[in-house]
C-alpha cells in the first residue's frame, strides 16, 4: 500500500491552522475554494484528503523571491566579514554603528568571536610623517578607484585597505580623511 503524499499532508495542515487562527484568505490565496472549505470542517472528508497517496496540489516555486532571499544570505555573509575586517583593523565602534548598525554591546560581542583584545581608550592620532604616508596613499587611491568624497561605502572600503596597508587603525584612518575633507584640503 503506498503511503500519504507528503504535499497533501503539508497543505491540509496549513489549511487548518490558517482556518484556526481566522486566515480565511490566506486558504484562499492557497487555491481552495468555498467548497473545499466547507470539506475542511468534516474530520472524514479531511482524513480522506490527508490519506491520499496521489498529490491533489502542487508546488510552484517563485524564482524572483527565491533568488532574492538567496542574495540576503550572500549579504549577510558579506556583512559579517566587513565587520570582521573592521575590527581587525582598527575601526571603532562607532564606525561599525554608522555602517550596520550594532550597538556597543553587539561590537564587543564580535570582537570577543574572533578573538580580538578588549580595547581601552581611543588610538593615537597619526604623527606628521605618518600622516604624509596616509596622503600620498590616500590621495591617488581616490582618484584612481574614481571615489566620491560622500560616497561612504566606498571611502570605508578604501579605509579597509590602507589600513591593511599601512598598519595605521582604521578609525584613525577614518576621522584624517573626513578632517581633510572638510577642511577643502582635497
């Protein structure tokens, strides 16, 4: 004897819980109709369509809303590094505030994950030569990647870099560049 499809079994137990809780419309949108509803309410004519072994529904996929929640995902993954990176090299709290929105209490929770120290205090502003260095990087990076000076996602990324480059914290990276900025200096 073959067993139940599984399908009937899904749908019909989605239909009563819709049909418990008042979501008449969501059966509906389902594909059952007032006939069908009506089937739903005898505890017969139910077992008889959970109990059938050929599928009297189908399944269509949605490709548009699949691949969209396949894109979160992808960008979930991509946030989680960025963050990770941020830290490693030196990015403040604040900074992964404004970019994704933790709170101080989620940044020190990251930085516990990967391993990070407990910061204490803020890092040092660069020196003269130091801050040389960052401009003679900074400067042509930005007009060889074409960057905008509002384009923040952008500017961070650069910031990733150069810190990763030239080992200076990515906070300190940060708040030069946006003195520099405002200041007219570029």
């Amino acid at each position: 004897m073959s067993a139940p499809h599984p399908l009937n079994q899904a749908v019909i137990a989605q239909a009563l819980h819709d049909l418990r809780n008042g979501q008449l419309r969501r059966c509906k949108a389902m594909g059952f109709g007032e006939q069908e509803l009506d089937a739903l309410k005898h505890p017969a004519l139910v077992s008889v369509l959970i109990n059938a072994t050929v599928p009297w529904c189908s399944v269509r996929v949605n490709s548009d809303v699949l691949q969209r929640l396949l894109r979160q995902v992808a960008n979930v993954e991509q946030e989680i590094a960025t963050v990770d990176r941020m830290l490693r090299v030196g990015a403040s709290t604040e900074m992964v505030s404004k970019f994704f929105g933790l709170t101080h209490q989620e940044v020190a929770l990251r930085r516990d994950i990967i391993g990070l120290p407990k910061r204490k205090g803020r890092h040092r502003v660069l020196s003269e030569e130091q801050d040389i260095q960052l401009w003679e990087h900074w400067k042509p990076a930005i007009e060889q990647r074409g960057i905008a000076l509002n384009d923040d996602m952008a500017m961070l990324d650069l910031t990733l870099d150069l810190a990763e480059e030239l080992g200076f914290p990515a906070s300190v990276i940060w708040s030069t560049v946006h003195s520099w900025i405002e200041q007219d200096l570029v």
